[in-house]
C-alpha cells in the first residue's frame, strides 16, 4: 500500500450499486454511417457531421402541427394571465434556460411569462449534476410548488424518458395544468400521458448517444420556432419587425431606428425625432408615424387595444 493510504474494512459494508437504466431510444442506438468516425479525417468527420445534421430541419418541419397545437395553448395560457413553463435535464433542460432567457431581450415579454426549470439548478448549466434527471420526486415537488391550473407545461427530454421531466408533467397535470412533451423519440411511452407530444425523429446520433447534436438541434429549432410564434400571435412584432424589443445598447438603439424607418417610409431624422417624442416607447413611435396621431393620442389608442400596434392603428383609422 502507498503511504498514508487507508486499508479497507473488510467489515465495512459495500456501498450500494448505483441504478443503471439501459435506454432504447433512438437517440442511443448506433450510426452505421459514423462506425469509423474514429478513423476519418478533420474534413471527412465534419462532413459525416453536417449530413447528419441536414436531416434535421425535416424532422422538424414534420411535427409543425403539433407545435402550432402547442403555441395555441401557450397564447390562450398567457392572454389568460397564466405562465408557460419549460422543465429538462442536461442539454434539454439547458436549451429551455436559454430560450427563455432570449424572450425578455428581444420581444420585452415580462419575465415571468416563461419559467424554465433544470434538474439539479442553476448549477447544472456548467456541470452535470449527478443523478438530478432520474430524481422523478424532485421534477413533481418543483412543479407542485410552481404551477398552477392553467399553465402550460412543457417537457424537454431526448429520450422521451427523463424521470425528473416525466414526475414535474405528471404534477402539473394534477394541478390543472396543460402538458407537452417535446422529445427526439417519436415511440416515448409518455406520449399518452400529455395534451400534446412533438416526437422529433432525428435518428441515431453521430456520435452514439450524445443527445447535444442532431437531437439537441432539433429541440432549439423547435423552442425558437414555438416561443418565436407565440409572441408573434401576441403582437409583440409588427410585419416582420420587433416592436417590443429593449435597447439595452448602441446596436440596439440604432435597431430602433432602422426599424421605424423601414415600418414607416420615414427618413432617419424624422424617426429620431418620433422616438425621441415617444420617450423612447418604439411602439408609440411607430403609431404615431403610421397613423399620423399626435404621441399622446398614440399612446392612448395602445393602452385602449391592449399594446396592439394592429390594434391601436385600426382604432385610430375608424
């Protein structure tokens, strides 16, 4: 033995065996198109990498009605003053942060419009937490103590399986909440037990099991194209414009701009001076220019048609 080394009680009881799941997902099965991954060059890996990925925005593009279903619950959720809620685990869990975070930034949403959970906290962005997804008590006490009847939930997990995913939809289903499973596993079981279930098919990974490629992918462009389209239905862009968006910067700012200028046909100074009217409220801007109504009566006509730009400007037309 080393020096300073413990000899091992022979008495002491061994520690118990850690629960081993073997799962059978799609995701965990083997890419006969990577075998030799190992043995290839940069550009040949790259190459097996990117043709993977091609297949992506199909299998998206084949599930897009069960997302629109998805986006309908969340707008009747939200115009019902309720919130919409995002539960994962590892790379699932971390892309439901990330879209969440997004949303304020760009379309100005209130914050607690989207709450994303993540098994084990806000430590698991950087580190794997161990054992935080298969704690399926843990996802059910987070969702008993958040969600209530009329939110919508929605889970992220690859597999279709995550105990921590499946235990917080389960809760919130108990709560009166609506559910939606997002996954890369178009057979998950738990398809049954959710108002509406998006089952990506993006087949076997590159490299086997490592759910932050193709499947990971495919549950960013779905959360983009869902969140996305939900503030779209909820007024918050006007044509193909963000109108709610927060200039936190000079890029932003002079988005402003960009963006009066392009909605209204006006020149650059006349914006400045409009959103400089408006007190900086680019949606009060905006009416003002198209309407021509004085600020105040801009500003009035939004608060009437509950921030709508369409709204607002139908108001003042009549």
């Amino acid at each position: 033995m080393t020096a300073g080394a413990v000899e091992p009680d022979e008495d002491m009881p061994a520690p118990p065996a850690r629960p081993t799941v073997r799962v059978g997902a799609p995701t965990e099965r083997r890419n006969p198109l990577s075998v030799d991954l190992d043995l290839m060059s940069t550009r040949d890996v790259l190459t097996v990498i990117n043709d993977a990925d091609r297949r992506v925005p199909a299998s998206v593009a084949a599930v897009l009605d069960e997302i629109a279903a998805t986006v309908d619950l969340a707008v009747d959720a939200l115009r019902g003053g309720h919130r919409v809620h995002y539960f994962g685990a590892g790379t699932s869990g971390r892309l439901g942060v990330l879209d969440a975070a997004e949303l304020a930034p760009t379309f100005n949403s209130p914050r607690h419009w989207f709450c994303a959970h993540l098994a084990g906290g806000p430590d698991a962005m950087w580190r794997a937490v161990e054992d935080a997804e298969d704690d399926d008590r843990g996802g059910a006490v987070e969702a008993a103590g958040c969600v209530r009847a009329g939110d919508l939930v929605v889970g992220l997990a690859a597999s279709g399986r995550t105990p921590y995913v499946l235990g917080a939809l389960a809760a919130s289903r108990a709560k009166g909440a609506s559910t939606v499973l997002l996954c890369a596993n178009p057979e998950a079981e738990a398809a049954r037990s959710v108002d509406v279930f998006i089952g990506v098919d993006t087949g076997p990974e590159v490299v086997t099991g490592s759910t932050r490629m193709k499947a990971g992918t495919a549950q960013k462009l779905v959360l983009n194209t869902f969140s996305t389209a939900v503030m779209v239905r909820l007024g918050r862009v006007y044509s193909n414009l963000m109108i709610d968006m927060v200039a936190t910067n000079a890029k932003l700012r002079g988005r402003m701009i960009s963006i009066l200028m392009e909605a209204t046909g006006c020149s650059e100074e006349v914006s400045r001076r409009a959103l400089t009217e408006a007190d900086g409220d680019l949606k009060t801007a905006l009416v003002s220019l198209v309407s021509g109504a004085e600020v105040d009566a801009a500003r009035a006509a939004l608060a009437r048609s509950a921030d709508q730009v369409r709204g607002a400007l139908a108001l003042l037309a009549s």
